[in-house]
C-alpha cells in the first residue's frame, strides 16, 4: 500500500485516507477519523512471499530432521511467522468484504 491511499474502514465502511504505521509482523495499521478504531490490513506481497518462504524452508528443515531420527525445535523465528501467515488470511478475508476485487486479482 502507498503511504496515504484511501481505504476503507472494516468497522464503520467509511473511505480513509491516512498513513499506516506497521505493526511489529508488518501488518499495515491505520486510525479511523470517523469512528475512532485502529484498521489492520493484511500483509503487503512482499512481506507475504517473505514468511511464505522462510516458513517453507523451516518447515522442510524440519521434515530432513525427522527424516535422520531428530525432533526438529521450531525456534523463534517460525511461530511468528506463521502466526503472521494466518492472521493475513483472516484479514484478507475480512477486507474482501468492503474492496471489491479487481480484474486480473484472485479470489
């Protein structure tokens, strides 16, 4: 997302253009003028294809590691990134409901 384009609301609906300021996992975040509540987005593609791929090389780590008979530790880097993976699904979801989707995007 651009730093000021306009979005809207998934509590009131209501168009707002504001900068975000992202959260800790990268999550865009924006403040509602009209009623007062802080917006989270979902991920940007870049940061999306990033934890997807680092998530996906942990994840076959692990399994050559049970493959040799050892138990793989996830470490700190991968429960956040797969939280981080899930809550972009259910955000996506949720914005689905106020952005129509356009030409060419998935569904």
């Amino acid at each position: 997302m651009s730093p000021k384009e306009p979005v809207p609301c998934t509590s009131c609906g209501a168009q707002i253009t504001a900068k975000s300021k992202p959260t800790f996992l990268g999550f865009p975040k924006f403040e509602c003028p009209s009623c007062q509540d802080t917006i989270v987005y979902p991920l940007g593609v870049t940061t999306r294809i990033v934890y997807g791929t680092f998530f996906g090389l942990f994840g076959f780590g692990a399994l050559i590691l049970l493959s040799q008979g050892q138990t793989p530790t996830p470490g700190w880097f991968l429960w956040p990134m797969g939280y981080a993976l899930i809550r972009d699904r259910i955000l996506a979801k949720k914005v689905r409901k106020f952005v129509p989707v356009r030409v060419g995007d998935s569904k």
